[in-house]
C-alpha cells in the first residue's frame, strides 16, 4: 500500500509539474506577443513620419522609400510571427532602415555609419530584436545633438556570438534625462531578452562622455 500511495502521489506531482510548465509557457508566449506588438507600432510610425517629410519636401525619393517601407511592412507582417529569424533577413531590414533614415536626415547634419563584420550565414534571432536601440538613437541623438551628430551601428559576428553596439553624439544630459532615454522600446527589448535569451546576453547603456551608447553581447542559435 505504500508503494502504490508514494506512485500516487508522485503521478499528481508529475500532473502538477506539467499543468505549471504549460502555463509557464502560455504566459512567457504571451509575454512576447505583447511585447511585440507594443514594437512594431512604434516602429512603423517612425517610418511613416521619415515619408511624410520627404512628400512634404517633394523629394525625387520619396518612391524609392515607399518601396523600403513595403519591404518593411512585409517583414514585419510575415516575419515576426516567427519566434526566430534569419540574423541575415534581420540585417536586411536593419540595412532598409537605415538607408530610409538618410533620406530624411541632412549629411552635413548627421554622419550615419552602418559596419558589419562576420558572416551571418544559418544564424537566427528573434525578429526586429534591435531595431528598437537604433530608433532610440536616431530619435535622441538628431533632437539633442549639439552641431554635426555622429551615429555609428556596428555588428560584429564571431561564430555564434554577436556583439552589437550602437552609439550618437548628444548633449550634456543628466541622470533623469538619460534615464528618460531609455523609452518603452528599450524597455520592451530588454524584457525580450530577459524572456528569449536568459544568461546568453549581456546588455549596456550609459553615456560616455558627449556619447550615448548601447552594447549588447548576444549568444545566437544556428
């Protein structure tokens, strides 16, 4: 009888265990699902602001952006349904971005560099994970720069590892104003990894000098 009573109470612990790990689950998937939709509006609003200037300014590109914008659309309606994604299709869209940014932006106003080394090639990550830290730094760094800004994205990849930092030139800001840069995108980036990446990553922000910058070490999957 003590054997059958300790089988008993072991298979409604082994219920129990499974009943926890599933809804452990349902909530982490939840949690991502929220998080990024909290994302992609933001995302998309700023891409819509960068044509909305060039139509004003009846600029010859404004087609040419049009149609980043729809590659862009189609990324992240198709995509990011995916819990992960082709690190190179990520960089493609970080690429599109980028470029569709320049056209909005004045170069003797602001020098934007885009550097990539490594090969991306059968690495994954989880879809429009590092948009949110280049939005953060085009937002503040062209508002509260002082004279010419300085935006520098660098990917750096070494097998599985990724290290990423993003940096712009801004003003002198104190701890209230800097800790107002780091927005609901960043945020929600920084829970994402909590979720998606835990003890694989490690992310800074601080300011260093007139620099703000952002580093995040990120172990991938292939």
């Amino acid at each position: 009888s003590g054997s059958i009573l300790l089988l008993s109470t072991l298979l409604k612990l082994s219920r129990s265990w499974f009943m926890l790990l599933r809804v452990e689950r349902m909530t982490t998937s939840h949690q991502l699902k929220s998080l990024q939709s909290q994302i992609n509006p933001h995302f998309l609003l700023n891409s819509l602001q960068t044509i909305y200037a060039l139509s004003l300014e009846k600029s010859d590109d404004t087609p040419e952006v049009i149609l980043q914008l729809s590659e862009i659309l189609k990324y992240t309606l198709y995509e990011t349904e995916n819990p992960k994604i082709s690190l190179q299709k990520e960089m493609q869209l970080i690429h599109d971005y980028v470029e569709m940014y320049r056209h909005r932006t004045d170069p003797l106003r602001a020098d934007i560099k885009l550097l990539v080394e490594g090969d991306a090639e059968d690495l994954q990550i989880a879809p429009m994970l590092l948009i949110p830290f280049i939005e953060n730094s085009f937002k503040h760094g062209l508002q509260g720069g002082v004279g010419a800004v300085k935006i520098l994205i660098k990917i750096k990849i070494e097998g599985s590892d990724m290290e990423f930092i993003i940096s712009n030139t801004c003003g002198t800001s104190d701890p209230v104003a800097l800790d107002k840069r780091k927005g609901i995108g960043i945020e929600n980036t920084r829970q994402r990894l909590e979720l998606l990446y835990p003890g694989k990553h490690i992310l800074s922000i601080g300011k260093e000098k007139h620099t703000f910058v952002v580093s995040l070490k990120l172990e991938l999957n292939h």
